[in-house]
C-alpha cells in the first residue's frame, strides 16, 4: 500500500509540473534527482528555465543548480564564471 500511495504522490506533483509548462522529460528527471521532492524539482525546473532564457547551455545548468544545491545566486555566479 505504501509504494501505491508514493506512485500516486508522484503523478499528482508530475501532474502539476505539467501543468505549469514543463516538459514531461524534465519533469520526471527533476523527480528523480531530487528524491521525488516535488518542492525540490519545480523550484529546479523554474531555475532551469530562467536561465535558460538568459542563454545558458542547459547542460551547464542543471550542473551548476545540482552543485549549488539550486540556489539561484550561488548557481548564477558559476553560470557566468564558465
């Protein structure tokens, strides 16, 4: 019973990822990297985006938010020091 109520936790915050505009991709490796911490991703994907606008590799980023444990600052400094 536990894993079926955890599964379902799990769709209902992928569900809400979606909805705000994320891609299923991201939102599921999100998930993963950060436990299922459905706070953890969407704070993850936001930051992800943002910088991504500010013309960011993708790449770098989700580097960067994962060492700097997604704190905006301490990740855009490294973001622009690369």
């Amino acid at each position: 019973p536990g894993c079926l109520l955890q599964f379902l936790s799990y769709l209902g915050a992928c569900d809400r990822l979606l909805k705000q505009g994320y891609e299923e991709g991201q939102v599921e490796e999100a998930m993963e990297m950060f436990q299922y911490s459905e706070k953890k991703a969407a704070e993850f994907l936001r930051l992800l985006a943002q910088f991504n606008d500010m013309g960011f590799q993708q790449n770098e980023i989700k580097e960067v938010l994962l060492l700097c444990g997604n704190q905006r600052e301490k990740a855009l400094e490294e973001l622009v020091m690369k």
